[in-house]
C-alpha cells in the first residue's frame, strides 16, 4: 500500500505553529481557521488548543476539515506568559466528518489520531483512503498508517470486514468456462 506520503504530511499539518519545529526550513506555517470557538491552555510544559466547528487545516500540501481539532504541543519560552508559545507537535485529535487531502489522496473518517512520536496515524470510525489517480481504495473499521515504513494495517472484523478495490488483475490467459484445477498432492 502506499500510504506513507498521507501519514507523513498529516504529521506536519497540525497546529497553530505546533509542527513548525518539525517542518523543512522554509515551509509554509500551517494555520487553522473554525466557525466555532477555540481554546487555548497552558501548563509549564504541554499547550492545548482545540478547535470547534467548520475546522479547517492548511499547511505544507495538505488541506485537511474536520468538526473539532484538539492540538498537544510542547510548550516553550517564558513559562510565566499567560499562554505558551507552541513547541514541538506531541498528538492531534480531529473529530467529525474527517477529510484530509494531500495531491491524489484522499483520506476521510469520523476519527483521526495523530502520534508523532510513534510515527503513526489512527483512523477510525468508516475509515476511507482512496488513491484516486490509480483507483485504489481501501476501507475497514480501523487503519493504523506508519510513517516511513510504507506499512499500513487495516484491521476488520466478521461483522465490518476490510474492503480493498484496485485496478484490475491481468487476465491470465484461462478460459472463463474453465473451472480451476484441482490442488496437487504429494506422491504416495
């Protein structure tokens, strides 16, 4: 599967200046808009920020909407100042009618879990990531995507079983009539 180009992007596109530690020098600052309320809080080593209604994430080729947007950095600078100023991304949680986009791909859920320092990404809730210039799509209650390792598990059950669609194998050269041989067995 190729998954590994949405994992890896969806780990910069969080926060309001959270992944910038993160990202290449010189790429864009990510930033996030809502319709709704955000709030903001402070510890001495962790800032919080979510996000409510209408999110909208855009940042380093990925635009990403959801219906709320909780965001964990590190906190860093003065730890007297009222709000920190945002470190290193820790974890993001986006909720609602989940959809992010990088190029040709296109991933959409109820739940999406970010977790940098394990490079993965969760998926749940009608997980759906489709390739679409190669017609690859994939879906299954819950899909675990590792960054750099081109590795994606997508887990079913019997009752909500994986479904992948992909382009169509090659015909191998048997006639449609034809039933399929019989399994051969070892000589007696």
């Amino acid at each position: 599967m190729r998954f590994p180009p949405l994992l890896a992007a969806a780990v910069l596109l969080v926060g309001v200046r959270a992944a910038a530690a993160d990202a290449p020098a010189g790429a864009p600052d990510t930033t996030i808009d809502c319709d709704g309320q955000a709030e903001m809080s402070s510890t001495d080593t962790e800032s919080t920020t979510v996000f409510n209604d209408n999110v909208v994430v855009l940042g380093n080729g990925i635009h990403m909407t959801c219906d709320h947007l909780k965001v964990i950095s590190t906190r860093i600078g003065d730890k007297t100042a009222t709000l920190g100023k945002y470190g290193k991304f820790k974890y993001m949680l986006a909720t609602g009618r989940v959809r992010i986009v990088q190029g040709d791909r296109i991933a959409t859920c109820g739940r999406a879990e970010v977790f940098p320092g394990e490079d993965r990404i969760v998926l749940t809730e009608n997980p759906v990531v489709e390739l679409v210039t190669e017609h690859d799509v994939v879906s299954g209650p819950r899909m675990v995507l590792y960054r750099g390792q081109r590795r994606a598990i997508i887990e079913g059950s019997p009752t909500n079983r994986v479904h992948i669609s992909m382009p169509a194998i090659k015909d191998l050269g048997f006639p449609s009539s034809a039933a399929p041989s019989p399994t051969p067995t070892a000589p007696k």
